[in-house]
C-alpha cells in the first residue's frame, strides 16, 4: 500500500464509519510494533485492576519531582515567525570558581564570556528531558534548554501550519541559530543534542559553519544519527517493519488531520500507549516507574499532528557532510547499547567520521539514555566540560537527582 493509498483509506474510514473504523486500520499499520508492548500490558491487567493503574498514575504525576525544574524564561523567533521558547540557567556566583589562566588561554581574552552549553531535546519531547542533567549542572555552568518548534511551550510551526511548508531538519537548524542569538548571542558554546536535537545541531552546522568555526568550543551527540534513519527496523522483524515503513507515513498523515479523535482514541487505550513508550524509550526492566512514568507524559503531551508532521523529515536526514565541522574539536558520542530508535552503530558510524570524539555505548540502556542512566551522560558531559573549560576541575557535580542547585568547590 502506497503512503497516498493509505490517506486515503484512513480518511474514508474516518469519515464513513468513524473512530472505530479508522482505529482498526492505524491498528492494522502499528500492530506489529505494539505486540510485545501489548503483551507487556495484558500481563500487568491480569494482576493490576485499570482503576488502579489510573490512579497509580495520577499519584506518580502529583508525587515526581522530573520536569519542575525552571529558569529564566525567553523567546526566539523562527525565520517564518514560529515563537521559540527557551529558559536559562546562569552561574550561581556563590559555587563559581575563578578558572584562571587556563581559561583565559583557551579563549584568548582576558575576561572572557562564560561558556553556554545548549540543551536541544528529542522528537516528541521536551528540554524537561535533560532534566537529571540540568539538576546536576545547575549553579556551576550557565545552561539554556529550549523547546523544539511544536514541542513543549514553544508555538506550532507557523510555516506548517499558515503554508503547509513541510518540516524539514534544516528548519530545525535555523530554528536553533535563532535561540543561540537570542540566548547566547556572545561567548563559546558547546552543543548537546539528544536524537532530533543532535540532528538539529547537525543541520545547524552545516547552515552555519563559520559559527561552529568561532564559537563552538565542543559538543555531544546523544543517541543520534547522521543519516540512514529509513534502515532502522525497530527491532521488528523483516517482514514487520516493512509493512510499517509502507504504510505509517500514510496512516500518521490521516491521524493527524483527525487530531481531536485520534487524542480521544489515545486517552482510551492510555495502557497500551504506555507498553510501547516504554519498549522504545527504556531497555532496563528496573526503571523507576516514576521516571517511565515522566517519559510518557512527555510524549503522551505531544500532539498526534505533531507527531505526523515531523515523521517524514528523518527519512531524509543526511548529515555526514557536516559532521567535518566538528573533527578539531572535542566530542562525546554517547549511545544506549539496545536503543531501538536510533541504534548504537549510528553513534559508532558518527565517531567514526570523527576519530578524535569519544564514543561511549552504555549497556542495558534504550533510547532514552539520558533518563534511564543518568550517571553516565552526566558523568561524561561534566568531563567534556572540563576538558574545554567551562566547568573548573575544582568543582563536582550535584546530585543527578536534586531538583536543587547543590554543585559546589571539591
């Protein structure tokens, strides 16, 4: 089935028969992709009563602290106008520590501006998703975290939806130079994108090279691909994910322009949405049901137009060109070992290019790496810190948990 074959399968359902009809064809599509996710949920049915995973819920969102961590709020403007929401996080002036010579050498002035590192975040999340390592950062480095276009509280694409421009990664490269004038319009830079975001800072290189060239003093890619994205199985078998790639763009598409109904239909089948956030998102059976719980909330906020929106422009990700930019300076590459959506040999393909980067594959880690083992990208992001200066040897990290600024001098 072609994708415009199943738009329009989709969209006659819709139409002729409603949700119902139209769900059994998404389902269709997605079934083979949920089935371990379903089987998960019909297990846990069978011992927890859906009250009371409702609830069960409900008291994880009142009781998580994940996400409740804010800074000083701005706003970015797109090229087409798109509104791009953006916090900081400045040195605490009470745990900085004069780094001294060192310092002074790396940038050539002596006073130099303070380093900002750059947070941007993945497809249907949110900059909350940094959230162990903002916590840990907190106070010793000056930090902005942003909200991708349609994600989070920045404002929908307006070049999507006014013109019905289609979203491209390109777009997400203008977008990120748009925040770093707004935000960090002075001073180094270090860039650190998870999955999407280390996609946009790739785009963002290969629009703007003279600003990675002058400013861009190291960055980290976190889970991500410069390409190559439409190999990706998702740990289905052949046969499986062949029928997805035929018909998911067409199905989302259809999804999409019937938001309001699909969001109904989200609501409704909320455990299984649940069993197949976590297969993708997480590897660990051990994860605390809290933070699982704070990853589905992210993407569960993401609305389903969204979703289909942004889908089809990974199919044409290509960015290994500009990954060149980056060869004389230092790099983490940073991969869970059983990530699903962006497999580690995409990490391995990238430090290969890059031979100088570290590249670092974390065991029992799926895609969300930063959330599910959050020691080791703190960890690894606090030492690439310090080896270009922007956060003193003298000074450790705070708890990677802490909703409080607790870094202070060793």
């Amino acid at each position: 089935m072609s994708e415009s074959s199943a738009v329009a399968a989709a969209s006659a359902a819709m139409t002729s028969g409603g949700w119902r009809r139209a769900t059994g064809i998404a389902g269709a599509a997605l079934g083979v992709v949920a089935a371990g996710a379903a089987a998960t949920v019909a297990i846990e049915r069978m011992t927890v009563g859906r009250d009371m995973r409702r609830r069960a819920r409900l008291a994880l969102d009142s009781a998580g602290p994940y996400g409740t961590l804010r800074g000083t709020s701005g706003r970015a403007y797109a090229d087409d106008g798109t509104e791009l929401y953006y916090e900081v996080d400045d040195v605490d002036p009470e745990t900085a520590v004069d780094l001294g010579p060192r310092r002074r050498r790396l940038f050539g002035r002596r006073t130099p501006a303070p380093v900002t590192v750059v947070f941007s975040h993945g497809y249907c999340l949110s900059q909350d998703s940094w959230h162990f390592q903002r916590a840990a950062l907190r106070g010793v480095v000056r930090t902005v975290h942003w909200d991708q276009r349609s994600h989070g509280r920045s404002g929908r694409g307006v070049g999507q939806i006014r013109d019905g421009v289609p979203l491209t990664i390109d777009q997400l490269g203008r977008d990120l130079k748009a925040v770093i004038d707004a935000a960090a319009p002075e001073g180094p830079i270090v860039l650190v994108g998870h999955s999407m975001g280390g996609m946009t800072v790739m785009a963002l290189a290969a629009q703007y090279p003279e600003l990675i060239r002058e400013r861009v003093v190291a960055t980290a890619f976190v889970g991500t691909s410069s390409g190559r994205l439409g190999e990706v199985n998702f740990g289905l078998p052949v046969a499986g994910v062949n029928a997805v790639r035929r018909v998911l763009p067409g199905v989302l598409k259809a999804l999409g322009q019937r938001a309001e109904l699909v969001e109904k239909g989200r609501r409704a089948t909320a455990d299984l949405f649940a069993g197949i956030i976590k297969r993708y998102s997480f590897a660990g059976r051990d994860i605390d049901p809290a933070v699982a719980r704070f990853a589905e909330r992210m993407i569960e906020s993401t609305p389903i137009d969204v979703v289909a929106e942004f889908y089809p422009a990974f199919t044409d990700h290509d960015k290994t060109e500009a990954l060149g930019l980056f060869t004389d300076l230092p790099v983490l590459v940073l991969a869970g070992v059983d990530d699903l959506v962006t497999p580690s040999g995409h990490s391995e393909a990238i430090a290969d290019l890059l031979p100088e980067a570290e590249l670092v594959l974390v065991p029992d880690a799926g895609h969300l790496v930063m959330l599910e083992h959050p020691e080791v990208v703190t960890d690894r992001l606090a030492d690439l810190l310090t080896r270009v200066g922007a956060v003193p040897a003298g000074v450790t990290v705070g708890g990677y948990g802490s909703t409080s600024s607790t870094a202070q001098p060793g």
